[in-house]
C-alpha cells in the first residue's frame, strides 16, 4: 500500500503543512498511521477524508464540528442518522450560499452590462431614467 508523506498531502491538496498538523492536533486525524519515530504515513483514504474536512470546512463549519463528524464515522452505524442529518444541513446552507452568489452575480452582471454600454456611448447619460449609480461629487 502506497503511503504519502505529508508534504505530498500538503502539496496534492494545496494546503500547508501547519494546516495538516494543526487538524491533526485537533484530533481531525485520528485515522493517520505514523511510524515509530512519528512521522505520519498517509493512504489514499486518508487524502480522500481530508478532501471531505475541506468541503466541510469550505461550507463554514467550525472545526468542532468537524471532530464531531471525524468522530461519529470512527463510531460506525451506530451514527448514520446523526450524518445523514449534518450533511443535510450542510446541503441547506451551501444551497443558501449559492442562492445568494447567484443574487450578487446578477448584480455584478447588471454592472457590466451598465458601464459597457456607457463605455460605447461615451456617457453615462444613456442610462439617466434608470439610473441607480453611486454619485459622489468631491
């Protein structure tokens, strides 16, 4: 079995090494084997269980939560619901986050659109009935 130093995990999943250690300190880790000198020894499973911490971690969960979760798999069946529940939840609020992304790409969008078409006429006078700009006069 192929195992990953962790500067090779570092580097696979673009994180710092420090990062690696500090989860590892909060107990994020518990399923990393390490040598006798301490030196930890990564699996392929291991890379694809921090994948999973990241795209907890990329929703906003604290890491609390996150040792909850690392903690409840090391518990088996015995914690499917209480999984089942978290990434369901976490489902919600990426799907709140995307809801408002997509108002502020449809902001920024209108945006574009409003100084390219100033831009072609020279003015922004074009845009005067309707116009919701910021004015600013020093």
């Amino acid at each position: 079995m192929k195992t990953y130093s962790i500067s090779d995990v570092a580097k696979e999943l673009n994180l710092t090494v420090y990062t690696l250690r500090y989860y590892d300190k909060e107990g994020l880790l518990p399923f990393v084997e390490r040598t006798e000198s301490g030196r930890r020894l990564f699996k392929e499973t291991d890379i694809e269980a921090l994948k999973v911490i990241e795209c907890l971690k990329s929703t906003g969960m604290q890491i609390k939560e996150i040792k909850s979760f690392i903690d409840w798999c090391g518990d088996g069946d015995a914690t499917l619901q209480q999984r089942y529940s978290m990434f369901m939840e976490r489902k919600a609020t990426v799907e709140a986050q995307l809801e408002e992304l997509n108002k502020t790409m449809e902001l920024i969008k209108h945006k574009c659109w409003y100084y390219e078409t100033a831009l072609e006429a020279g003015t922004e006078d074009i845009h005067k009935d309707n116009k919701i700009e910021i004015s600013y006069t020093p």
